[in-house]
C-alpha cells in the first residue's frame, strides 16, 4: 500500500545543516584563496619597492669618496654620515634600511694571523693592513612583520688602501668558559679622547673575534672594551684606578703599526641555591649572607667582580639567579661562624647550570669549623692513610669519623693538631678495609659540640 501524502521534493533538516556546512566550507576555502592573493600581491609590491630602495642606497654609497664610506655607528673609523638604520615610508609601507660597512681583510696578500699554512692564503706572509677593501650590505624590511623584502651586498675599494698610517689595530676575542669562540657577541669599544670620539658597537665573526684598523693611537690606556650577550655574562676593560690599587683587566692601548689583542670570556649564567641551617638542622631566617667570587676586577686593595649580601627566607633559602660562573665563598654576620660548606667552598658553579650549596652556621665560638680536607678521596680497603682537616677548634682530642647511613663509623685514630685558628689543622688515621664505596660524611666532635661536612669524603673502588 503506497502513502501518497509524503512529499518527495523537499529536504530532511539533517540535508540542510549539512548543505550549509558544505558551503560555509567553500566560502571559507575562497576566502582564505583571496587573500592569500592579496598577501602575494602585497608581498610582491612591497620586495619591488625594497629592490629600489637597496639600489638607491648603493647609489648614493658609491657616490661618496672612499674614507666617507662609513655609517655613524659602525665598525670603520672614523664614523661616517651613513645612517645604521632608517625609516623609510613609500607607496604606504614603512620599510627599515639598515645598512652594515665594515673593512675586508682579503687572502690575497695574507691575514694578520700569516705566516699561513692552509687555505686560500697559503704561503702569504702577514698582512697588517687589515682593510684591503670595504663590504656594504643593505637590508629592508617590512616594520610590520619584520620580513626582509630585498638584501644586496656590493665591495667597494679605493685607490692606494693599503698605505702606512699613524693608526693602530685593534684585535679583541671573545670565548666562553670552555675558551671556545663565541659568536655574535656584542662588543663595545669606547675612547673619548680622539676627535671624533670612537665609540663602536659591533659583533663577534665566527672565530669569536672583532678586528677594527685604523684606530687613532693612544698610549694613555684610552680604550674601554666590553662583551657581553643576552642570557650571558659581561666582561670588560676598566680604566687605571687612582693611587696604589690596579685594574685586573685595565683598559687598552692602541699603538701606531701594530696589533693591540685582548681576550674576554663570557658564557651563559647560572643560578645559585644557598641554603642556611644551624647545628641541630633547623633552617636560619632573616641571616645575611655574603656570597662573593674568585674573579676581581681591581687589586690592592681586592675588588670582587661579585660579591653581595642577601637575607635567607623562613626556610633558611637564598636564591642567587644570573649568577656568572666562577668559584663562590660566604661569610657571615658578626656573632655568627661558618661551621661547615657542602660543598667545601669555594664551590665551583659551572656556566648554564645551576648548583645548592648547603651552609651550617653556629653562635658558639668555639663550635668545630671545618674549611677543607685533604685527601678527599681513597680507595676502599687502604688499611691505613691519613686525612688532614683544616679549620678551628680542632684540639688534638677532637675526634674524627667517617659515617655512612648503613654503615658502621670509621673513626679516626692517631689525632693530632698543629696550627691555629683558624687555619689549624687538624690530622687522624684511617683504616677503610671493608669500607663501602661512596660519599661518607666527616664528623669533628670537641668538647662543645659536633660540625658534619655532608659529602666531605669518598671511598672509591
């Protein structure tokens, strides 16, 4: 039997939802393809105005006599009156040109490194004139996304560059902890006394260095130096201080005819964890710590390159970030000692890393302290060595132990102390047959109580 009422020509609800996602799809695939070809269009309009732009700046570059052929901020002395960077507006873009001059040292007749035994300067003798010719490179991008629309390089040469002058050369190299090359760190070179004043800014090459001729010649120690990187450490020249005290690093000569190097080191920070308890375990607040380097920047009187007061918090912690790697020790208030450092300090604190150093602290006078241990390390089964503690309060009756949770003690026999406080040393016989491997804690117990340097020891295989 047939239903007769049901209408054949119409359309469930479910066909229309999905016919309209169907088309909503294709209005948003021809959406997305129209501007698509807008975004190429613009593009390509925006590279052709770059490409004119490039051309008229080296235009005007060769337009100029050779020794003006600088930018005012580069690395050629003296500066020139070519812009670094510029804002340039056309056909409703805004572009910015930056253009980059610096001297090339070709392999032609050497490098300033020659005698060379390899490459395209093979067998050339050494070359002090490194500024054969110059090397422009012109770059435009869009302001708006940051997208370089046209790049161009050109070499430009002048007449006679390689002649004797009254200028020196400036060779600076930058390494990092390791003494490898870094790259593309930034390096500023700073000297007030000629006219112009030289005040360069500009990056390592990929052998870590910066080499600028023709320098103004200054025997007064003129030229402050710096290097530094984002998320690295800086280090620098700083000028001769007044009377007796002395600069580490001082500030640079530059001397007529001749290569005048430096080498700084910088690498990646880290961060450093201090944390504070007294002789029963209990976390110190509220105590001001002083946490300075090895590293120095002056002498006669010492001048730490770091060295800064912080205040533990109600757990006994100090966090120290964008700390620079070196060697770091700590003082503590006035009535106050520094018992013990795990570590021993100095501790080390290695670049990109980070490391907890654990301090004990007592009011007594006369608590045990102890400063350094030497052997730090035996092998198991040496049935008989010595270990010599240095430190105070340390009395020929002091005993010594070796502990190891799970192990039985070993202790020291055969004690005796030389010295005084506070570099007393303090020496005991041990006896390790049987001794498990790994770190032991030394133990110093005299008659006003016991110090514990955690991790002080380790029995090896």
């Amino acid at each position: 039997m047939t239903d007769n009422n049901r209408d054949e020509g119409g359309f469930t609800l479910v066909e229309l939802v999905f016919g309209a996602v169907i088309m909503a799809l294709m209005v948003a695939s021809i959406g997305q393809l129209y501007l698509s070809n807008i975004n190429t269009v613009v593009l390509g309009k925006s590279r052709a105005i770059g490409v004119a732009l490039v051309n008229e700046k080296m235009e005007s570059l060769r337009d100029l006599p050779y020794d003006s052929v600088a930018t005012q901020g580069g690395t050629i002395y003296p500066p020139g009156n070519v812009l670094d960077d510029e804002i340039v507006v056309k056909d409703n873009f805004k572009f910015k040109v930056h253009t980059d001059i610096n001297y090339v040292d070709d392999p032609y007749d050497g490098y300033i490194s020659c005698p060379c035994t390899g490459g395209p300067a093979n067998g050339k003798p050494k070359d002090l004139y490194p500024y054969d010719y110059k090397k422009a490179q012109i770059t435009v991008r869009l302001v708006s996304s940051g997208a370089v629309v046209a790049s161009a390089t050109t070499d430009i040469a002048g007449k006679a560059a390689e002649t004797s002058s009254n200028t020196g050369i400036l060779q600076v190299k930058v390494t990092d902890s390791n003494g490898q090359p870094v790259i593309n760190a930034n390096v500023t070179i700073v000297n007030t006394n000629p006219t112009p004043n030289v005040n360069i800014t500009t990056t390592t090459d990929n052998l870590g260095i910066v080499m600028i001729p023709k320098l103004p010649a200054d025997s007064t120690n003129g030229y402050q130096v710096t290097a530094s990187l984002p998320g690295y450490s800086t280090e620098g020249t700083i000028p001769d201080p007044a009377g007796a005290q002395t600069a580490v690093k001082q500030n640079m000569n530059v001397l007529v005819q001749q290569v005048n190097s430096i080498t700084l080191a910088i690498d990646r920070l880290s961060t450093l964890y201090v944390h504070v308890t007294d002789t029963s375990g209990s976390p110190i607040n509220s105590l001001n710590i002083t946490t300075f380097g090895t590293k120095q920047i002056k002498q006669n009187p010492v001048v730490y390159k770091y060295s800064q007061a912080s205040s533990t918090n109600a757990t006994g912690d100090i966090t120290l970030p964008a700390m620079e790697w070196d060697s770091y020790s700590f003082t503590v208030p006035s009535g106050y000692y520094l018992v013990s450092s795990s570590p021993y300090a100095p501790a080390a604190l290695s670049a990109n890393s980070s490391a907890t150093v654990n301090l004990v602290v007592s009011t007594s006078s006369a608590w045990p302290i102890i400063t350094a241990a030497t052997p730090l390390s035996q092998q198991t089964g040496t049935n008989s060595f010595t270990i010599k503690l240095t430190g105070s309060n340390m009395p020929s009756s002091a005993a010594v132990k070796l502990k190891k949770s799970g192990q039985s003690d070993v202790t020291g026999t055969s004690c005796t102390s030389t010295g005084s406080n506070p570099t007393q040393t303090h020496t005991c016989t041990f006896n390790l047959s049987g001794a498990a491997t790994g770190v032991w804690d030394i133990a110093v117990t005299n008659a006003t109580g016991t110090t514990t340097q955690t991790g002080g020891f380790n029995v090896t295989p």
